[in-house]
C-alpha cells in the first residue's frame, strides 16, 4: 500500500491498522490528530498522534525503512515514534545516530525534543546519552563522525537502529556495518515480558530505519539504495519484497507545522536547494558551469591504436579517518585525431601505503605502453613524492609528474571545450554515474573534484598541454 492510498483510507480503518501500542505504557497526554480533528486522553510515547505517513513508516516490519523527502515531513518526529515503539518491553534497546552528538543536541534537534516527550517518564543520562525507562527498555544517542566510529559498537547488541539525515553519510560503510549489532534472542521462554500486551523481546522485530531529505554528500548511494528501487516498484517494473521500503514525505503531509511560514523561510533557499527541501525532489542537481553530462556520448568501444595514458590525482587518506576525505582518482584516456575518449576511472580511498600498492597494481593491469602521470604538489614534499614514484612505485613505467600552476578550472578549460564541441566520449561502465555526478558540480565549491582533475590531468597530458617534450620521464 502507498503513502497515498492508505492517506485516503478512513479514519475507522487507519486506526484499525495501526497499533499505536498507547496501552503499553507513556504518560497520559491529550492526543491530538491534526488529520481528523480528533482528540483524546490516553497513555503514549508521542504528545500527538501520527501522520498517515508517520503511520506507514511505523507499520512496516521489514528490516529497513527510508523515511524522507521535503524538509518538515515530519522526520523527528518519526523517529522517535518509531525508536519508542517497544520501550514497553524488558530489555528492548534502541540506538539514533547523527554524525556529531552536537548535531542530535542543537535547538530543536532529536535530543531537545526527546526531553520534551520522555521527561516525565524516563530518565536522561546526559553524560551517556542514554534514556532508560520504567521497563529497563534503553533509547541511545549515538555519534559517528567517522567511519572507523562504527567499531564503537563493536559487540553491542541493538534492536531498533535509526541513523538522521542518512545522506550527510559520506558512504554506506557505517549504515551497513550496523546491521551487524541487530540481534534478539531466538526463544521466548524464560524472558522478562510486558505485563500489559505479554511481549517479550523475542517478539520484537530488527529494524534499521532512516530518515533524511535529498541532496547531501552520500545523496547517491542513498538514492541507489532506497528510491530508485521504489521508484521501480511504484512503476511495476519491480515488485515489493517487504524487506526494504522507502515512505517520501512533504511538507503538505505534516499537518503539525505551520505551511505557509515555512513555505516563507524555504523561499530563500537557491532553486537547487529549494526544491529539494520544499519539494522533496531527489533529481534535481547542482549545475556548474564547465561540464554537463548531455556533452558527454557513451560509447561501447574506443580506438585500440589511439595513444592512451593514466594520470593520478593522488589522495591518502583512509576513508575511515575522515569524516569525507578527498579521493584518489586515476583516470585513462585515449586520444585521437582530436577526439578524446575517458575509458577508466579507478577511485578509491585509502591511506599512503595503499595508494602506492593500487597504483602500480593498475600500472600493471595497463601495461607498460600506457604511460603513468601523477599531480605533483608544489614544495620540497611535492619533489620527494614524485621521485619515490619515479624510482620506487613504478619502476618500469614511463612516468611524469605534473607541477601545475593554474586553477582547478583553467586545468579542466581545454577538456571543457572539447566536450561541448562533442569530442569527448565515455566509455560504458559502472563508474560513469560517479563521474557524471561529479562534472556536473564542477567547479562548484564544497563538491569533490578528483575525478575532474584526473581527467583534466589526462586530457593535457595526451594533447600535449601536460609534459615535456620528451614524453614524459622514463625510468
């Protein structure tokens, strides 16, 4: 069932559908569903009642949700709804994370509003960031900056794990690794149960859920993973499985929030941005204004007798060490008859030694006809680097360092024109979405640019823009 359909149903059947669990414990409060006006006194772990589109997110049992979209659709609120879902149970132990606790305590962040609900019925350890209640049950405020934070949770032991604005996660890494910490017992007997609905934690089912708006740096891997499969089972190309799901929410759905003033504030946002706050639009990119992928044909194949050669925009840092450190890009192309073609683009994070050890791997898989150049950066360290390169990493190989002293822009103008005038093609592969993602931000700021300067360095070097008149250094 869609977020529209089971919007349109009832009031009688939504609630008939739904199990709030209001019986099982939380505060008396006055209830209010904004939908149909209605309002009642009884127990609840929310101090309102939830969307139809909060309902939906808070209904599925499968093992991951992505609930999100507009800015305002009710995310927080749906989070820890859904995070306290069992606190009536012994036992039960859910974790919300956010990159930085900062980020969880900032005003009107999930921790500010979690006091505002549980203040009366839990207890907040602000030096752990933990909630615990009446049952034993546990809510944790979790923080992971980096990817290597992950291993925190090294042997912890999770049935509810909720990760807020998913797509400020540079990769999946962390998101994926905390499936692991999912876990309950197999059997029921001799578990502490609820003495009201009689669960134990047996009962409970292992959720991974989201929430987040589109945009962001892991913008991709979320929409991978999350839209484009509803995307195809809202189109009938795909069906459901019931194992992950995705609930879009906007601003029209939150009846709870003031539309009009909101509307106002998200008004003096850029188009970009507005639209993916306001309208919860996953497509729409941020344009710069050198490279446009509609420049770019795919192509099947390239000339086998063109000259081709691999250049490295290096980097060498560990994607574990880094909140969203700079990639190491190396891409190989090939050049004929003032045509270009980007075949390759090997990108990969990892710290110094490993670096070395994948650049010379992939010199090797090229061959010794594909000459190697790697960016040098200026001073007596730029030097160093390029003849541990040169005498070291690649021995064998025809080597060039470059020493450039242009801006990132005036590197990518020669490549610039050549695509728009249609004589740059890409060859088929899975890395062309990750670079046409990239060229189409170039060169805005606060976007990665490492697979542009690789092919930027690449383009110079084969029209000639980019080494000696000898060809290159040959060890």
């Amino acid at each position: 069932m869609t977020p529209e359909h089971f919007s349109r149903l009832p009031v009688e059947d939504r609630l008939a559908m739904f199990d709030l669990r209001q019986a099982c414990g939380g505060p008396i409060r006055n209830l209010h569903d904004a939908i149909t006006g209605n309002r009642w006194n009884g127990p609840s772990w929310s101090p309102h009642y939830p969307t139809p589109r909060q309902q939906l997110f808070l209904m599925e049992q499968g093992r991951e949700s992505l609930y999100g979209g507009a800015a305002g659709g009710g995310k927080s609120d749906a989070a820890l709804m859904a995070a306290a879902q069992y606190l009536c149970i012994p036992g039960y132990n859910a974790v919300i994370f956010r990159q930085t606790y900062g980020q969880l305590a900032q005003d009107g962040g999930l921790i500010e509003r979690s006091l505002e609900w549980w203040s009366d019925v839990g207890t907040y350890n602000q030096g752990t960031h933990r909630w615990t209640f009446p049952s034993g049950a546990s809510v944790t405020f979790g923080a992971l900056q980096y990817e290597k934070d992950k291993h925190k949770h090294q042997g912890a032991e999770y049935h509810f794990c909720y990760f807020d604005e998913l797509t400020n996660f540079p990769t999946d890494g962390a998101y994926r690794y905390l499936f692991s910490r999912l876990r309950k017992p197999a059997q029921t007997e001799g578990l502490p149960a609820c003495p009201s609905c009689g669960m134990s934690l047996a009962d409970v089912p292992l959720r991974m859920r989201a929430g987040t708006n589109p945009g962001g740096i892991g913008g991709g891997w979320v929409y991978d993973r999350f839209v484009a499969p509803w995307r195809a089972v809202v189109s009938g190309e795909a069906t459901y499985t019931g194992d992950r799901s995705f609930i879009p929410s906007r601003l029209k759905d939150n009846p709870y929030l003031d539309y009009e003033s909101y509307v106002a504030s998200l008004s003096e946002l850029d188009p970009v941005e507005r639209a993916r706050l306001l309208d919860g639009d996953w497509d729409v990119r941020a344009k710069g204004s050198m490279l446009d992928r509609l420049d770019f044909e795919i192509v099947d194949d390239y000339p086998r007798d063109a000259p081709r050669a691999r250049y490295w925009d290096l980097a060498a840092t560990d994607a574990m060490d880094a909140a969203d450190p700079d990639w190491t890009a190396g891409a190989l192309l090939a050049r004929q008859d003032g045509q270009t073609w980007i075949i390759d683009i090997n990108r990969f994070r990892a710290g110094p030694a490993e670096v070395q050890k994948r650049v010379r791997a992939q010199a090797e898989y090229d061959g010794i006809a594909v000459p190697v150049a790697i960016e040098r950066e200026g001073g007596a360290s730029g030097k160093t680097t390029a003849f541990h390169y040169r005498r070291t990493v690649l021995d064998g190989f025809v080597f060039h360092d470059a020493v450039k002293s242009n801006s990132k822009a005036q590197e990518a103008g020669p490549l610039s024109a050549a695509a728009k005038n249609g004589n740059v093609f890409v060859v088929r592969g899975d890395w062309n979405n990750d670079w046409f993602d990239e060229a189409d931000v170039f060169p805005q700021p606060g976007f990665h640019d490492d697979q542009v300067d690789a092919v930027a360095g690449a383009f110079n070097y084969l029209s000639g823009k980019g080494k000696p008149p000898g060809g290159g250094l040959k060890n």
